[in-house]
C-alpha cells in the first residue's frame, strides 16, 4: 500500500467503527499552501487521509506536500488502509513546518543583520522592556490616584 | 497644600512623565524600523511563510503564538500584575486578525503607528495643560488615553522588546501588530 504517514506513531489501522474527520477541504488546501510557501521545498510525500465513509468503503484525500496537489478517491474497506487523523497528521505537519521555519530565521538571521545591528537592537529590546514596565506602573499610578481623587 | 491640589498633582506627574517614557519608546520602535527597513524583503518573505503557518494553525484550532518559558518569564515581570494568560489572548486576537486579512504588515503602516503615537503625545501635552488650567474633565481624557492606547502599545512594545533577542520573528510581528492596532484605535 502506498501510503507514507509521517511518524509510524500516528498512524491507526482503518476500522468502520471509528468516526471519520468531518471533510473539510479548505483546511487541506491551508496545508498545501503552508508546505509549498516554504522555500526549501519539503521532499515528495504522500498523506492519506480519511474523509468520509459510505457503506463498505471510504473516501481518501491524497496530499503530496512538496509538489502542492491534493486529490480525492474512493476506496473499499478491506483494503485496511492506514490512516492518519487529521488534526494529528496537522499538528504534526505544522511541528515540522515550524520547525524548519525557526531553523531558516536562526541560520539567516547572522547574514541578515551586522553585529552592530544585533547590539543595538538588543539595548534597544532591553529599553522597550523597561520602559513597558515604567509605562504600566505609571498607568496604575494614575488609577490609584485618580480613585482617591 | 490641601489633598485634593496634592493629588492632582500627583496625576500631573504621572502624565508627564507617561509622556517622556512614551517619547522614549517611540524613539526606540523608530531606530528599530530604521534597522529593519534595511532587510525589508528577507522579512517579508519571512513573514508570509509565517502567516501560511498561522493559517494551518488556526485551522485546526492550535494556538497561534506559543512565547518560549524565558521569554515568559521577562514578559510576566513587566506585565505585573494582569495573567499573562489574558495577553496571550490578546495576542492571539490581534495575529488572528492579521492572518485573516492574510497580509503582512508592512514597514509603511509601522510609520504610521509612529505618527500615531505622535499624535498620542500631543494630545497627552494637551491634557496636561487643560488640566493645568482647571479643566476637570481633562484628567479623565488622559487617564482613558494612557490606559487605552498608551498601555496596550506597552504591550506590543514589551513584546517586540522580548523577543527580538531570542530571534522570534513570529512575535515580532505579534507585537508590531498589537502597536499598530493599539494606535489607531
């Protein structure tokens, strides 16, 4: 069987007793928009995912993330197919994502800006802490003042 | 000096100086515009890419900002006494906004909110000086006014002040969003 789940872990062997995902294609369509915006492109993988069940069969998304297309087929059900959950093949997916989006801002982040830059913005980030917590206690100042008044 | 003029006073002080800590943190937020203007079209991609995460987030109905322990920890000693937990909302409410509008924000509108936090000072100086001369109802303006627009752009600065340190890009434009918000409410 074709099908590539991401981690063995998540992956449940299909049963007509277990409720399928509501169907919901847009937040397919946000899954594929979020991989293919990334610009190291992820490697071609495959996701079934069941969204919807009739009598004796259900019906499958495929989603290839790296070359950004989903369709949709209909399977029997004694083919036992693996499936991921949905929200757990999501959650997952947007683990990675954001992991790989934090390692492209750390390993850029050095090139993009000069050491200079890196000190000031840091005694500028220490100044806007500090001076965040002066304009809060100023603003509870002002209350208690303004409640004896 | 009877109470009531030592009070007054006293609220006199607290605005003017809300006013010279305002003037500071525009200056800050305006040098650090200046450094990232610079960089401009790496952020935006950064931010795009970001925003297509936020969107898969929402989706399924995760949080859309998680602050990091550390940064928690800064965050909650400038925010006192309020939860954190009610500024993560608010944090999650103004980047939901943004993801819904599916944009990112530009450096043009940040110089907007600059000129907006202008325009909060003047109206501050004014107060002050309504106040100055017997205008009760002008403390309760710049009373609204600090606790309103100026404290919710504390926020967005607190947050940008966090974060720039570790690296998060993501909160960032959190707080950016939350100034520029904040100050044209």
């Amino acid at each position: 069987m074709a099908v590539d789940a991401c981690k063995f872990s998540h992956m449940m062997l299909y049963s007509p007793r277990i409720k399928a995902p509501e169907y919901a294609k847009s937040g397919l369509r946000g899954h594929l928009k979020g991989s293919s915006q990334l610009p190291a492109r992820i490697e071609r993988e495959t996701h079934f995912i069941i969204v919807g069940t009739t009598k004796g069969s259900f019906k499958s998304a495929e989603i290839k993330g790296g070359i950004g297309t989903i369709s949709f087929s209909r399977k029997p059900a004694h083919l036992q197919m693996p499936f991921v959950s949905r929200q757990r093949l999501f959650e997952s997916r947007i683990e990675q994502l954001e992991e790989r989006f934090n390692k492209l801002v750390s390993s850029t982040w050095g090139y993009l800006f000069s050491e200079r830059d890196i000190e000031e913005m840091r005694d500028l980030s220490k100044g806007m802490l500090e001076g965040s917590k002066k304009m809060r206690e100023l603003a509870e100042q002002l209350q208690e003042a303004d409640d004896e008044g | 000096m009877s109470k009531k003029s030592a009070n007054l006073d006293r609220q006199i002080k607290c605005i003017k100086d809300c006013i010279e800590e305002l003037k500071q943190q525009r200056h800050r937020f305006e040098l650090l515009m200046i450094i990232l203007r610079n960089s401009q079209q790496v952020l935006d991609q950064w931010t795009m890419q970001y925003i297509g995460l936020l969107e898969m987030k929402r989706e399924v109905g995760l949080k859309l900002i998680l602050l990091p322990q550390k940064e928690r920890e800064s965050l909650k000693e400038v925010l006192g006494s309020k939860t954190l937990e009610e500024h993560d909302n608010i944090i999650d409410e103004s980047i939901s906004q943004l993801v819904s509008e599916g944009r990112i924000l530009t450096i043009a509108e940040m110089e907007t909110a600059l000129a907006k936090i202008d325009a909060l000072i003047v109206e501050l100086i004014t107060c002050v000086n309504r106040i100055q001369q017997g205008e009760k109802a002008a403390t309760r303006s710049a009373k609204e006014i600090i606790l309103k627009k100026v404290a919710p752009i504390g926020l967005g600065l607190a947050l940008v002040g966090v974060d720039i340190p570790s690296q998060s890009w993501p909160t960032v434009i959190g707080g950016t969003y939350i100034i520029y918000t904040a100050s044209m409410n």
